[in-house]
C-alpha cells in the first residue's frame, strides 16, 4: 500500500516543484520510503511521485518509481494472484530481481498492456508511462478499493491518491465544486464523479484510462457486474465457501504481521476464523469506548479470539481520548464525511501497536444481503405500485401515518419515498439519503440546476445499466456502487491510510464478489430476510460457529451530545463559516442545526453534524 501522484506541463523546474509538493502531501500514506522520476511525454514533461508503506518485499528492490527497458510504473495496492501471474511471466522468459507485486505488475503491463487488467486480481491504482508510445496510462481496480483522482490543468494533468496531495500540487484553484457539494449534503459523502474541488473528479472503477495533452484523458470500462444465472443452494453454499476461505488465505500474503479487525458481528467474525486456518499468531484488536462498557462488543469479541487462538488486544478508548481522535480525524479528512470516524480511531490503535496490515469484513453485507434495504426497498416499491392512483396529497398522507412516532429525519425520508414513482433505483438511493429534497431546498441546493438527475446522481450513461430482474442482485449492485463505493471504500481507505495502515477487505475478492453478484435472490436471501444467509451457513457448518450466538453492538460515539457539550465551540466556528462563505442558505441551516437542537437523540444529530465537518473543512483548505 502506498501513495501515488504525476503531474504532465511542459518544464522539468516546474514538474520537479510540483513533485515535491505531492510528496510531502503524501507522506502518510508511504512513511516507510519516497521516490520521483521525471521523463517526456510528446512535447511535455511528465513526473511521476511515490511514497511507500512496505509489505511486500521490504528491500530496496522494491522501491518505485519502478522501471524495466520501455514502461515506468507507480503502483498503490496488492495483487493477491501475483504468484499465478509472476509463474506465466517466467514461463515467457522475464525475470525478476526482487519479490514484489509491483514488479509483476510492471513486467505484465510491458508484456499485455492495459488488456492485461482483466488478468490481474486485487485492489490497486496505478499508472504506467509506455516510452515505447508516449502514452501515459491510469488505471483503478473493478470495486473501487483504491482511490485515485484526477484534474486537467493548464498544461497537462495532474493525479494522485487524494484530493488533498492534488490541491497541494498548487495547480487548481481552492473553489468548491458545487455539484459534488450538493451530492456531499444529500448523501453524506460526494458522490463519484464528482469531488469537493472545482475541476478535481474521481478516476472511474474498473477502468483504465490513456492521456495524450492533445485530446485529454480518455477512459476504458475492462470491468462489469456480471449477470445473474442460476445456482442451487448447495452449489451456492460450496462455491462461496471455497471461494472466501481462497480470498482470505491470499489476503493474508505479507512479508510484515497482519492483524484482523475484530468485532462480534458475522463477517469480522468469518474472516478472523478463516484466517486462523492460514496463519499462525495472528492478531485481533477491538474498541471499546469507556463511558459504553455495559453495552460493549469488546467482552464478545474477546471470548470469540481467546476461543479461537487469536492474539487479541482490547482498545479502551476515554471521552477525553475520543474528543481528541475527533479533532485529529476532522484534521485529517481528504474529504468532508459523515462517515469514517470509527475507522480513523480504529486505525490509529492498531498502527500504534506496530501493525501495518489489517483485515476488514467490509463488504459482506453489500455482497450477501446484509442491509434493511435488501426487504425495505423491494417492499416499499410493492406499495408504491399498489397506491400509484393516488393523487400526491393522498401518498402524503400515508407517509404521515408512516412517520407517526418518528423523528422529522424519517418522516421527510418517508414522505419523499412515496411521493416519487415505483422505481427500485430510486427508493435506493432515497433510504440513502441524509438530508431531504426540502431541506435541500431550504439549503439553496436543487439538482437540476447542477446538472444531476432528481436523485443527486450524475446522468446516467445509457450504455451502463446495472438494472437487473432480481431485486436482491439489484439492491447488491446498487450497494456495491453508491454506498460502498462512495462512502465506505473511501473513508476507509483515506482513514486507515492517514496513519500509514494498510486495510485489506477479502469479501471483494474478485472472483468471490463476482461469484457473489451472480447469484439470484432466492438463494442469497431465501427467507427473504437480509441475514445474509450463506455467510451464516458457512460460519456454522464450516467453521463450527454459532451467527447468532453473539450479535453485533458496535462502537457507537455519542456525537449529537458533544455537539452540545464538549465540541460546541468546534461546532459553533464550523456552522458560522458555513454562513458566512454564502456556498448555501443560511435559513436551510437554521432548519437543520434548530431541528437536531428539538431532537438530539434522533438521527437529525448526523445532518447536523455533516454541516459541521463541511465547515471545518473549508476552513482547513481554505476552499471558496
């Protein structure tokens, strides 16, 4: 794991000034290492910025910018068939000087080009320069693990594994983009394409790219969902057993310790006993928050490790320590979160205690049907369809006999769920939502004027349908791309890689996840309850574990009460920026800071909250 950034303008001062701005800007992503390489592009200059955290093949060889006779290459992530791949290449008389994926990928890239990605197996971004062509070539891998943005400039390109290493660069003027605000206050996190910065945009997943200064960056899809073809139970219960306990043996390849981070949930729980199975004195770390000790996950998750030989470690975290881990995670964001705080702190334990890689049982709910969402969405269109004679007033209506006893959060989710048409993709995206159509309004923020469809996504491509016949393959595709992709992939990446960990997520296994997206409703979900069911079959009939002896309770901070306490001063700076750049209404958040104040302990608390991360972050970047 590691940082990457390059820069394309037209003189070797200026790329070597910028150069060493995208390394300092990256320095906690790779503390372990630093390299630059400067060549030509056409009539430009191209340079090429890395900084290493080293896992595999601690020594010198290693070390990138990386380079055989006619490619240069930077290269952020693991190959986990690196073995497969490197065994071919010698097959085809390469060799190699040192034990690293990143030299697979560098001579497989000379050999194929970028078809070869549809070969290559794990979580990456990275970029090649062809000397041969004079082609520059991005690329990222087909779930989005890794991040990589990008900005045209006046004189070429710039990119790199954060929007803030990009803005460092000094070449895009500190603006907020307006789009990818307004799908920040509707999601809780900018929505790809988009960024938080004016001209900065989201390398697409699953596509690799080739720039040439004349026509721009110019992108190839070398990856889609596959199709949904059928399977029996049994069949489906043997294939993802195989399958997972093979993701988790290969994402344990590291040439440093790797830890699991333990909860007394189903999928932590999963990886950590398969990963048993493949590795000895293997780590486990759970937090615990101090003023939460009745209601804790620690206890279980620590009798689940002792039962199962894991070195375990119990993080005991304080008020005081989380006061001071929230400031520091408002510090650190590449961008403004709702999300990702739990991770930040997480993290931070775990690197402190000397480890540099971690696994992660992200993804197992978006793959296997583990959110509400997977029988809500399905049900709410049922009843969309049944009441589509109605008039608004009467669908209004029934949102409000919805909503009685609930907070006004949910009730303007609800009223705005029936009040649109019958369309699966919708009702999605609306569960998903953090702030309403009306306080959206409220806040000066409407979609159309911006470009985006009704739903704050960006125009869809008429060519990338990801709409299948089966509910629950679609509610998993729809997770797999909003949801994880634009909050939970990066905020893990970003919040793990601010304290120079590697986090590993063995649930997207390429060929596990494809297996995983193909597979119908009937048998993901039989019962038709999101409880993820073939994980729990594999947890109990494989690995001899009771999925339900120990639910999850998860490390909750009571953030809604030190917005009114120990963090109100943080909070009331944050809200008065907010105000005084003019970026939205100040009436709209009145609404939202007046409705948590009524309601502190309903979810309105996090909408409050996404106003003050924003703030404090434009007044950290000084962005306009």
């Amino acid at each position: 794991m590691c940082g990457i950034a390059g820069v394309v303008c037209r003189s070797e001062n200026q790329a070597s000034a910028v150069l060493c701005r995208l390394v300092g800007s990256l320095a906690h992503r790779g503390p372990d290492d630093e390299g630059t390489l400067l060549c030509t592009l056409g009539d430009r200059v191209l340079g090429f910025a890395h900084r290493r955290l080293s896992i595999l093949d601690l020594s010198p060889t290693g070390h990138q910018p990386m380079q055989v006779p006619g490619i240069s290459l930077i290269f952020n992530g693991e190959i986990w068939n690196q073995t497969t791949v490197r065994s071919r290449l010698i097959a085809h008389g390469h060799t190699f000087v040192g034990t690293s994926d990143t030299e697979v990928v560098l001579h497989w890239l000379a050999e194929y080009g970028p078809d070869g990605l549809t070969s290559l197996e794990g979580m990456y971004a990275l970029a090649w320069v062809d000397h041969r062509t004079g082609q520059l070539f991005l690329a990222r891998d087909p779930f989005g693990i890794k991040p990589l943005y990008f900005a045209a400039t006046a004189d070429g390109l710039v990119f790199g594994s954060e929007v803030r290493a990009i803005l460092d660069s000094g070449l895009i003027p500190r603006r907020v983009d307006r789009t990818g605000l307004a799908t920040l206050l509707a999601f809780g996190a900018v929505q790809a394409p988009y960024t938080i910065v004016e001209g900065v945009q989201e390398f697409p997943v699953g596509h690799w790219g080739c720039y040439d200064p004349t026509t721009g960056l110019q992108t190839t899809q070398f990856f889609q969902f596959p199709s949904v073809r059928s399977a029996t139970p049994a069949e489906a219960y043997e294939n993802i057993r195989v399958l997972l306990d093979r993701a988790v043996a290969s994402h344990l390849m590291s040439d440093v310790p790797v830890a699991v981070l333990l909860s007394s949930g189903l999928d932590s729980r999963l990886i950590a006993a398969m990963a048993t199975r493949h590795a000895t004195s293997l780590q486990s770390f759970t937090l615990g928050f101090e003023e939460q000790r009745e209601t804790s996950e620690v206890p279980l998750a620590s009798e689940f490790a002792n039962a199962h030989g894991l070195k375990h470690t119990e993080v005991w975290l304080s008020e005081t320590d989380c006061l001071a881990a929230t400031e520091g995670w408002l510090r650190d964001l590449d961008q403004p979160s709702v999300d990702g705080l739990n991770v930040y702190i997480i993290c931070r334990a775990v690197r402190g205690a000397g480890i540099k890689v971690a696994l992660s049982g992200l993804g197992g709910d978006e793959l296997f049907g583990g959110y509400p969402s997977f029988a809500d969405a399905p049900r709410l269109r049922r009843l969309l369809k049944g009441v589509r004679w109605l008039p608004r007033l009467g669908k209004c209506a029934i949102a409000k006999v919805l909503g009685v006893g609930r907070g006004a959060t949910v009730r303007e989710k609800l009223d705005d769920i029936l009040t649109g048409p019958a369309d699966l993709r919708r009702i999605y995206l609306q569960r998903r939502r953090l702030i309403s159509d009306q306080s959206l309004r409220d806040l000066g923020v409407y979609p159309e004027q911006l470009g985006l469809e009704s739903d704050f996504q960006s125009p869809l491509d008429p060519e990338v349908d990801i709409r299948v016949s089966d509910d629950v393959a679609e509610i998993s595709r729809l997770e797999c791309e909003f949801y994880q992709a634009n909050m939970l992939l990066r905020d893990a990446d970003a919040n793990s890689m601010a304290h120079g960990l590697e986090l590993r997520v063995p649930f997207l296994d390429q060929r596990l996840a494809e297996y995983a997206l193909s597979l119908p409703g009937a048998v993901k979900l039989p019962d038709g309850r999101p409880d993820k069911h073939l994980l729990r079959r594999v947890l109990r009939e494989d690995l001899g574990v009771d999925p339900g002896k120990a639910p999850k309770q998860g490390f909750t901070l009571p953030l809604g009460r030190w917005m009114q306490g120990p963090l109100a001063d943080l909070a009331k700076t944050a809200i008065n920026r907010l105000k005084q750049n003019g970026l939205i209404e100040s009436r709209g958040i009145h609404h939202i800071w007046d409705g948590f104040a009524r309601e502190p302990e309903t979810p309105a608390w996090s909408r409050a909250f996404m106003l003050v991360v924003l703030g404090s972050y434009l007044e950290r970047h000084q962005l306009d």
